[in-house]
C-alpha cells in the first residue's frame, strides 16, 4: 500500500504551482523531495493535507487506495496523514497537554474514552526522547517557543498521534546541529514497515540523519530526477542550476 500521486496539477490565485507531478511513497520507505526555492515542494504538502488555498486543477491522490482529495482536512488526518508544518502555527489559550490529547481522542472509536495515566506516561516518555521539558505540558502551543522548540514539538505530536504516512516539510529549517540531531532520531525511531515518510527539505545535511531510501529533484512543479541519496549529495555539490537542463528533457 501507498500515497500515490499521478499527474498532479495546482494552483493559488490562478496561478499554476504543480504541473503534472506524479511520486509514489509506499509504507516502509522514506522518500526525501529537493528542490530550489519557487519549485513547489511546500504547495505539494500542503495539497496533500488539504489547504483551502490551494486548487486541484488536475491529477489524483490516494492512500492506500482511498481517494485522498475527496476527503475533508479532519478525515485525511484521521485517516493516518500527518503534516509537520515549516512554520508551525501559535495556537493561544491551548495548552500542549490538551491539545495533543483532543487529537488522539478524535481519532479513537466513537463512545472509547482516552485513558488520563497512560496518555501522560506515554506522552511524558515521547517528551524526554526528544529533550522537550515536561514543564511545556502547561505552555500553549508553540507560544513562545524557539524555532527549534516548535519544531520538536511538531515531531512530538506526530509520534504521539502515530500516523500512516508523516509529510516534513522543510522540518530542519532554522535549527542547529543539535536540534537537528534530536528531531532526525525522532523520525527514525518511528521508521516501520507500515508507516511512510515524505521528507521534504533544502539541504542534504538533513539526510545525513534520516537516510532516505529515494530521492526526488523538485523543479517547476515536475519530478525531474530520481535517485538514491548520492543524488542528494550531487545537489549539494553542484547546485540546482544543473536542474535547468532536465527540466528542459522533461518538458
């Protein structure tokens, strides 16, 4: 089973984002998209997670098999899809503790109620892993908080609500090697052969810590080059002026 996307095409504001990208993400694998600024990497995400900004003008998405595009922002969480923002969001008046907790409730059964002390000890235990004080229960979400801090917290909800398929986008931006060490052991302590991962970023250094097993060259809204992870180390090398000439094979 897969996230597959075919012939994807979209658009904000009239104006053409995608262009026909079609990528499969099966379960098991870690899939990393590289690509220069403008080339569409974060309105791919955002497509997949269902930003009303955002028009399909033209393709198909599924997961595992179900039409992912028919499906409401909620439903496509519910349904396993997780998406780690670049930016994550301030959310006031809502503590971590409670936030986290309202979610994994709306994903259990109808009438089931979430358990008090094993959702803290599971939630505190998932904290210490990543180095997150336990004192930010009791913060509202991301209020406050360091780049590095919202984007531990962003890899803390996505363990806790254990999804199918975990979309980063661009989660390494703005933190230090250190950061940068704890969030990668994260991701790579939930690698599985029934979850996906689609791991999008700039910069090689990222893959140095979560090994992708492909890699994607993101260029005007087409998959222009796939590889293993040496393709990752070409782009760090040469740049993306290179991407100029494979677009221009694509087209």
């Amino acid at each position: 089973m897969s996230l597959v996307v075919k012939d994807l095409h979209a658009a904000i504001d009239g104006t053409e984002i995608l262009k026909g990208l079609s990528l499969e993400v099966p379960k098991g694998e870690v899939h990393a998209i590289m690509g220069p600024n403008g080339s569409g990497k974060s309105t791919l995400s955002k497509v997949l997670a269902g930003h009303d900004d955002y028009e399909v003008t033209g393709g198909s998405v599924t997961m595992d098999g179900a039409d992912l595009l028919e499906l409401e922002i909620d439903e496509r969480s519910r349904a396993g899809l997780f998406l780690a923002f670049q930016y994550p969001a301030e959310v006031p008046g809502v503590t971590m503790a409670n936030f986290i907790r309202a979610a994994r409730q709306a994903r259990m059964p109808e009438g089931e109620e979430l358990e008090a002390v094993s959702y803290y000890k599971d939630l505190y235990a998932k904290m210490d892993q990543l180095g997150i004080d336990r004192k930010f229960t009791a913060r509202a979400v991301n209020e406050g908080f360091s780049g590095g801090e919202k984007k531990r917290n962003e890899v803390l909800q996505m363990m806790m609500l254990d999804p199918v398929y975990g979309i980063m986008d661009e989660t390494d931006s703005g933190l230090d090697i250190d950061a940068l060490k704890v969030v990668a052991d994260g991701v790579n302590s939930m690698r599985s052969p029934g979850r996906g991962f689609l791991v999008i970023t700039h910069y090689q250094r990222l893959l140095d810590y979560i090994e992708p097993d492909h890699v994607h060259v993101l260029a005007d809204g087409q998959i222009v080059r796939s590889g293993g992870k040496d393709l990752a180390l070409e782009l760090e090398a040469r740049g993306y002026d290179f991407l100029k000439e494979e677009v221009v094979v694509a087209g």
